[in-house]
C-alpha cells in the first residue's frame, strides 16, 4: 500500500510539474497586448491637460489629451476661449500603419495621416472639409519643445495662389 501510494504521488507530482511548465511555457508565449509597441507611443508627448497660447502670447483654449481604449487611441477634447468645441480620434491605422487624426468641430472636419519627421515631431497631410463644401489640403506638426511645451502648426493650402498659408500656431503648455 505504501508503494502504491508512493508511486501515485511520484505520478502526480510529475503530472502536475508538466502541466505547470506548459502554462509557463503559454503564458512565455503571448502576444504582448494590443497597442503596446513602439510606434503606440509616438504621440504619447501630447497627452495632458493644457493651455494653448497663441504667436502672441494670448490664450487660445484649453485642450484635453487622454489615452484611451487600452492605449490605443488618443482623445482629444478642445475648448477655445470663446467657448468653441471640436474633437479629434488620433490612432495608429492598423491598415496602413500611420497615425490618423480625424477631427470633428462645427467648423470644419479634417482627416490626415503620417507619423513622425526626422526631427521627431508627428506631421500629419490630409484634407480640411468646411460646412460649405469646399475643401483643400491640410497639414499639421506637433513638436515637443525643449521646455516640454508642444508646439502645433497648421497649413491648409491654397490652389489658387499656390502656397501654404498659415492656419494656426499655437504653444501647448501643461496646466499646474
């Protein structure tokens, strides 16, 4: 009896040493989670609660970044001085693997895409679409400063006179 006993707990201490490396071993194995790797981060510079002042140091609005959906996408929540709202969804396009920004105000709606310069900051070319129908080109650049203010530049494009013209800058700095 005793021999029985030992060899049954000789094969269930083996059984469950097996079973216990192969759940090491699946756990080893998976995927990291969605959203994690490097290129989910890019914008990470933006995320915050900040006041956004313009090229004359006026204040311009209040800006909500928020990370959301597990890491996956970024939010943005804006409020100008005046009381105006828009919002944006900034994600990685698992189709094409750029960021996409698509924003949404009463003003107008943009979508553009890219992903970083060589100089680190995330440019964007898309389309500006206003109520009235009409369209054009549109760029925008978010640059981390040295100071750790962000600075955004946009350009929509004029086909008549063929240049870019100046659309807004401003310089995001974090509230306290």
């Amino acid at each position: 009896m005793k021999k029985l006993f030992l060899t049954t707990a000789t094969v269930l201490a083996a059984s469950c040493g097996n079973a216990l490396a192969a759940q090491n071993s699946d756990a080893a194995a998976e995927p990291p989670p969605p959203c994690s790797s490097e290129i989910f981060h890019q914008f990470d510079f933006w995320v915050g609660d900040w006041e956004v002042f313009g090229p004359a140091g006026k204040k311009a609005g209040d800006n909500v970044i928020s990370v959301e959906e597990g890491g996956c996408l970024l939010v943005e929540h804006w409020t100008n001085t005046s009381g105006g709202t828009g919002q944006s969804y900034n994600f990685v396009d698992l189709a094409t693997n750029k960021w996409r920004q698509v924003w949404v105000s009463k003003g107008a709606t943009i979508d553009y895409s890219g992903g970083l310069n060589d100089d680190g900051a995330m440019h964007l070319e898309g389309e500006i679409a206003y109520p009235n129908g009409t369209t054009a080109p549109f760029k925008g650049t978010w640059t981390l400063n040295e100071d750790g203010t962000v600075t955004q530049y946009f350009q929509q494009y004029d086909s008549e006179k063929d240049v870019w013209n100046d659309w807004f800058t401003g310089t995001y700095k974090k509230k306290k």
